[in-house]
C-alpha cells in the first residue's frame, strides 16, 4: 500500500501543481464557459502568484505526495470576514485545492483538507470557506464528508440581455 504524505509545498512541486490547476481550469470551463474562461497566459500568472504565495506566514501551500509524485495541493490563506458577517473571527479562504486525478479525490482530497483545517486552528481562524465550482462532484462529496455546507452559490451570465 502506497502512504500519502501531506507536506509544505516545495519549489521542486511547482510545475506539478500549474498542471493540476491549468487541468481543473480548463475542467470548470467547460462547467461555466463565461465566468471560468481561462486567460491565455494564466499558466504564467499562476506561477507567478503561487511562487509570491510560497513565503506568505498567513498561507498554508501544502502537497499530497504519493511516491514521489504529487497527486494534489491545497492553498489556504487567512483573510479578514466580510465587515457584514460575522463568523467569530477571520476566515481561512481556501481557493485552490485539487487533486492530479478525480479517482484520488476520496483518499487525497480529506488529507489536504484536514491539514489546511489544522492550519487555521491553529492560525485562529473561525471559519472554513472553500471555493469550487456547482458540478465539480468528486471535490463537493470531499467537502459534504468532511461536514462543510454550502453557504452561497455564484449565477453567471451576460451583461446584456439578447431578446
């Protein structure tokens, strides 16, 4: 049997990863063609972001490794609740969580999600929000296991009525 190790991303895993989250962009295209349109260079603009993420005390940048091969990555960030709202305390923002293959959601996605979950108990956060997209199924059953809810949903479409 293979071991999972969850672990900080290191500057070795980056490539992985782009090609993790340039997959699961192109995926949700597909979901909402409008709102998830990737840009032509947001490969570039990824790396640049996840490299600047890299060194950040209030981000958690953590792989799933499987032999020596990265199999996801999550990206949680302490950022402050909606001024409106109030959860008890910050929020941890988790916008970038995947997984290399839908069949390794179940056994990799929950061990991601918990150390990005321990992470911000421990930063202090009062609060979990995890962004994904309404038919990414495999990655909603993950969160629905793990006791998140769905708290808002985004409707996408043109600016201006056609008749």
């Amino acid at each position: 049997m293979l071991v999972t190790i969850v672990r900080a991303a290191e500057a070795a895993d980056l490539e992985q990863v782009l090609v993790m989250a340039d997959d699961r962009r192109r995926q949700y295209a597909t979901y909402q063609p409008q709102f998830w349109n990737p840009s032509a260079d947001a490969v570039d603009r990824q790396r640049d972001h996840f490299l600047s993420l890299r060194g950040d005390q209030d981000t958690l940048f953590a792989v799933a490794e499987v032999a020596d091969r990265v199999q996801g990555f999550i990206i949680a960030r302490l950022v402050p609740s909606p001024p409106v709202y109030d959860p008890g305390g910050t929020t941890c923002l988790v916008d970038d969580f995947t997984v290399a293959d839908v069949q390794v959601w179940p056994e990799v996605g929950p061990l991601l999600l918990d150390r990005a979950r321990a992470w911000a108990a421990d930063h202090g956060a009062a609060q979990l929000v995890v962004v994904t997209a309404g038919r990414d199924d495999a990655k909603r059953a993950v969160l629905d296991v793990a006791g998140l809810t769905a708290a808002s949903e985004w409707w996408v479409g043109a600016a201006s009525r056609t008749k």
